[in-house]
C-alpha cells in the first residue's frame, strides 16, 4: 500500500481549482481585449476630419489683437486683419465691434453712439468695404 501524507487530497483540489481559476481568468482576459480591439481605431486609419475632431488648439490672450469699444472687447488673432482695423477711424471701429460682437442692429447701435440709423449703416458699409479693399491689396502684394 500507498502512503500519502496527510492533506495531500486538499491540496490536489486546491492546486486543481488555482489552475481553474487562472484559465478562466486568461480566457477573460483575452476576450476582453478583443473587444477593446473592435472598439478600437488604429490612428493611422482614421481620417483627416476624424483626426481634426480629435485635436484642439490653445488659444492664448497674447495670440489675438485687442479692440475695445463702449466697454465691449473684439479679439482679432489675424495680424492682416487687425492692422488693417486699427487704420479705421475710432468711431468706425467702434461701430463695428457693437455690430461684430453684440451683433446689434443699425438702429440700436445709433442709440447708442448717438447717430440716425441710416449714418450708422454708412458708418459700417465705409468702413466694412474699407476693410476688404485693404485686405485684397495685402493678398495682391508680392511677398
């Protein structure tokens, strides 16, 4: 006859169930990770408008140009566009900040800074026009 120490048997089924219970727990590994891998895209799959999506951009106060007018600012981060709004008279600029940025009708900007309605809209349409003809011979200019 045979002899076995005492326990031996107790420790057959628990050496028996730590085996179990580490399959299964590769097994339950395993699966999880194919699914992370069907939720998951590869960067270099996706496109440029879903890579886009993806990224955001700072924006620090220090990147944008400064307007103020009757208490409300207009940032400007474009270095053309600012320079060609600062050569606008005061007035004008003021005009269009309360359009740009309150997004005020011609009515409501004349009760403002004082003028009919009809000398704000010449006000905005001088200045808006003098804007783009700056701008376009900016573009045209040879670099």
């Amino acid at each position: 006859m045979k002899y076995t120490p005492d326990g031996y048997g107790e420790r057959c089924r628990f050496d028996a169930f730590c085996k179990t219970v580490l399959r299964n727990e590769a097994r339950t590994h395993l699966r999880d990770l194919g699914r992370q891998r069907n939720r998951e895209i590869e960067f270099s799959a996706l496109s440029q408008q879903e890579m886009d999506k993806l990224c955001t951009v700072d924006e620090y106060p220090s990147d944008s140009f400064l307007f103020t007018a009757y208490g409300y600012a207009l940032h400007i981060r474009d270095e053309l566009v600012a320079d060609a709004f600062a050569s606008l008279p005061e007035q004008e600029q003021g005009i269009l900040i309360l359009h740009c940025v309150l997004e005020l009708a011609d009515g409501e900007i004349g009760g403002l800074v004082g003028m009919s309605r009809s000398a704000v809209q010449r006000h905005r349409t001088k200045a808006l026009n003098e804007l783009r003809k700056r701008l376009e011979d900016e573009r045209r200019k040879p670099k």
